[in-house]
C-alpha cells in the first residue's frame, strides 16, 4: 500500500483529481499520498476464513477467496515450506482454473505446488525453519522487483533466468542411448571449496549421496567420467573411490573431449556433460546435452539443458544420476 524502497510519487492526473476535488487540503493529500499495488493476503480475511471451515470445507479457505477475489491478470503467490499445504494448493488448482497466474514458493521439493505454478521458486531448504529463513530474502526481492517495475525508474537488481526461478519449462530429452556421462569436479563432486593446511595439503567437501548415485548409473551400464582441470591428487583419489577414470589438470577440456569421443566412436549427441563454471562452457557446446548444479555461474546455467536444484558437492551428482535412472532405467 505504500512505498518498499521507492517514494512512489503519484502521477500528474492523480495529483490534479485530488486538488481539483479539494482545494484547501488536496495539494497536502496529493504531496504525501504514494502510489499503490492493489493487493490482498489472504490470511488477514479471518472472518471470511472462519465462515468457510464452519459452512463448507477448511482447506477452501483460500480457494473461495481467490475465486471471490481474482481476476485475469491477477497473481496468486502461493506460500508452502512443503508445497503440500491443502489450503494453499486449492487455492492454486481454483487460480489456474480462472487464469489467474500462479508464483509458488516452497522448499527444495516443490510439492504438489510446483505443477500448478506458472513460476516456481524452490529454496534449497527441507525443514521448516531453514526454509521459511531462506523465503524472507525471496520476499524482500519480489517486493523490490515489482515496485521498481510499477514506478521505479533507477537500475533494478537482475531478473533470474527461468532455470534460476525454476519457472517451468519442457522436460529435457536425453540422449537416446546415453554414449558418455562427463562430470567436472570442483563445483560439482565439491561444493567449489578448498581447504588449505600449513603444509600446503588441500581437502575438499564431497557427498556420500553422489557414490550411491553413481553406482545406480554403473548398474545401467552408463559410461562415465571425470574431466577437471585441477592438479591435485584429491581428484584422481575422489574419482578411485568412486571408481571412475578420470582426466586431471586438463589444460583443454573442449580438445580434450573432442580427442576422447572421436577415438572411442562416442557421438557427440550422445554425450551428457555436467559443470559449473565458464571453462566448462566450450566443452558443453560439443555435445547433446548438458546439465548444471543450483550453484552454477549464472552463464552456465542459462544454457544448460537440465538445470539442478541441488548445489555442486551437496547432492547435484546423486540427482543428475537420479534423474537419469527415472528415464532410462523405467
């Protein structure tokens, strides 16, 4: 109803409507009055929602609001830590029903909500607290966003891809057979950090769920293999642990990959290449499907074919692996 960041200034016809009605204190109204977006939570209807539970059904609470209240082109945010709030998902299906465009905003899994949105913004959280924690930036930027949109003229934040927000796209195909699986490491085996002891040795962070997701794909028969552009021995140990051959302290991924297809008979289009920052990039434009994890270089995640939700070395190999398994192993 009023200004987030902006003084939302009323325009010149506002401005004269209110003078022209009241001489003697409109130019008072009109300097202190700011522009508003018409909006309405549903949670503050208490008496409506009261009426609802005790007349029809609770979990329509929202729903007979939004069906009493919205119009073509209005917006539902609709608000789940699971994505499976009964009320909230009614109110959803009732919105998409009538036109109405749908933002959700859940926790990692997106719940029964995510296919019903046109737009959904997962945080990478699955409990309660951490979620909710993580929607209050989400919040602050919508409200931002919009603001500078309706009346701001100054430079306003970068609007996330679609791949960033999670807005609903076509499932990607995969190859059809899957010639080669291409993992870069740091960043994706690893969560992109170092760890630095006084002698000099390095550690990383990797995770335990990646080897299960791994050995799902091996029992598949689909080919794999690390290429990295680090030297440290940690990835040729990674990559023995997880018993996957691998290329280490690769100058050249794109020559590299391109000297490795070609002595194998591997085609191109049947490669799937996963990784995470700009190096990566000239490699994946040789082959027929690419995937990133949710902490990608944003380059990289606007041209990937399948973007993860999950972060690199926190779970982005195990769904990659996942995700395959679902389509070529069902």
């Amino acid at each position: 109803m009023k200004g987030f960041n902006l003084q939302r200034p009323l325009t010149v016809e506002q401005k004269e409507a209110l003078t022209k009605a009241f001489p003697d204190d409109g130019t008072l109204l009109a300097h202190k009055l700011q522009g508003a977006i018409p909006a309405v939570s549903l949670v503050s209807q208490t008496a409506l929602m009261t009426a609802v539970a005790n007349d029809t059904d609770p979990d329509l609470n929202f729903a007979q609001q939004v069906f009493g209240l919205g119009r073509p082109p209005d917006v539902l945010l609709a608000i789940s830590t699971s994505g499976n709030s009964r009320n909230v998902v009614a109110a959803a299906k009732v919105a998409r029903a009538f036109g109405i465009k749908v933002i959700s905003l859940t926790g990692a899994g997106g719940g029964k909500l995510a296919p019903l949105a046109n737009v959904t913004i997962r945080v990478d959280a699955r409990d309660v607290p951490d979620v909710q924690e993580l929607h209050l930036p989400v919040y602050h930027w919508l409200c931002a966003e919009l603001e500078a949109a309706l009346f701001g003229e100054e430079e306003r934040l970068p609007a996330p891809s679609p791949s960033a927000t999670g807005q609903r796209q076509a499932e990607p195909k995969l190859p059809d057979p899957i010639g080669l699986v291409v993992f870069d490491f740091d960043g994706v085996f690893t969560d992109n950090r170092v760890y630095t002891a006084q002698d000099g040795t390095e550690m990383v962070t990797c995770d335990r769920s990646d080897s299960l997701g791994i050995d799902r794909l091996r029992r598949l028969n689909v080919p794999m293999l690390i290429l990295s552009t680090e030297a440290n021995p940690v990835v040729a140990a990674r990559a023995a642990k997880l018993k996957l051959p691998v290329e280490s302290a690769c100058a050249d991924k794109a020559e590299y990959l391109r000297s490795y297809l070609a002595t194998r008979g591997i085609k191109p289009e049947s490669v799937i290449y996963v990784g995470n920052d700009l190096n990566d990039i000239e490699a994946m434009r040789l082959v027929g499907f690419t995937s990133a994890p949710l902490d990608a270089h944003p380059e990289i995640r606007r041209l990937v074919s399948l973007p993860l939700q999950r972060p690199g070395g926190r779970g982005a190999v195990r769904e990659l692996c996942d995700f395959i398994v679902g389509k070529v192993g069902s």
